[in-house]
C-alpha cells in the first residue's frame, strides 16, 4: 500500500479547526462569570456590579504602568463564542483592565486584541481626547492577548495552503 497523504492532510486539518477553536479564558474562570452582565448596562452604571466576574475583549488603546500596577485603556468589542471578537466596527464605549503588576507595554501595545477576566471594581474619571469619559474598571484575574494567526475570526485556511486545499476538496478550479 502506498501512502496515502489525502488521509493525513484531512486528520492534519480537522485537528487544527478543533485546536483554533479553543478558548482562551480556561473554563474555571468561565464558570464563575456573570453572564447576565452586558457591556452596556455596566457602561450605563459600573456600581451596579461591583465585585462581580465579567468577561470582556477588545482593542488596547493606551497602557499605562502606574505605581500599583498597569491599566489598559480598551475600546470594546463584543465577542463571540470562541473568545474571538467580533469583526466590524461596533463598539459599546471604553473600559479599563486594572492588572496589579507590571505589563511591558511593547507587548500590551496600542491596537493588539485582548480579552480577559476580572471583578469590577468601579469607575474612574478620565478623558478620550477633550471629552470626559467615565471608564469601568476590570481587577483582570486572567488575561489574554489574540494573535491574529491563532484567533483567526474567517476560519479560512492559511493563505499557503489554499491553492492545495480547494484542489483536493473542490476539485480543479
């Protein structure tokens, strides 16, 4: 019998579907989260739901390392069941992540996708550019950044692979 590669390149992709659609958050965080808790309302009134465990993504803004620790200024966005955002432009406002130690800010840098964990500790007065903002404020007690390549929203198949992949599933195109 010869080698059969079509077997291995069907058990090689169906293992990388099911590895990329793991969720970054482990599920004992998870199973504490307040799912009741939407962006929105805490936005509208963060006191409401101190204490509470939430689970929020989005986009870094700014990270500032302060005395007691780092802050990530994040521009929301909804995420979807995996722990990817959401693609599109929607965005229910800002928030911080509050971690109490030291986040090298080239790493948590402006524009990289993050989502974590945390309680809700209040709010706190600040500014986006002129504008007086009230920012919720997230005790992160589990972080995640999204890396492009592993937290893929498209589920395409890597570019290197897709002449090789619709030929052996599709036929000639």
């Amino acid at each position: 019998m010869g080698f059969n590669y079509k077997i291995y390149l069907a058990e090689f992709l169906i293992i990388v579907v099911f590895v990329g659609c793991a969720h970054p958050i482990s599920q004992e965080i998870r199973e504490n989260i307040d799912p009741d808790i939407k962006f929105e309302s805490l936005v509208e009134d963060p006191n409401t739901f101190l204490g509470k465990r939430v689970l929020f993504g989005g986009v870094i803004v700014v990270t500032r390392n302060l005395e007691d620790g780092t802050e990530l200024e994040i521009v929301q966005k909804n995420l979807e069941s995996y722990g990817n955002l959401e693609a599109g432009d929607y965005s229910g406002g800002r928030f911080l992540f509050f971690s109490k130690g030291y986040l090298e800010p080239e790493i948590y840098a402006s524009g990289r996708k993050l989502i974590g964990v945390g309680k809700v500790t209040g709010q706190k007065l600040g500014k986006v550019g002129d504008y007086p903002y009230n920012f919720p404020v997230i005790e992160v007690e589990e972080l995640h950044l999204l890396d492009d390549t592993k937290h893929n929203t498209s589920y395409s198949v890597p570019y290197s692979l897709d002449p090789w992949y619709r030929s052996y599933f599709f036929g000639r195109y």
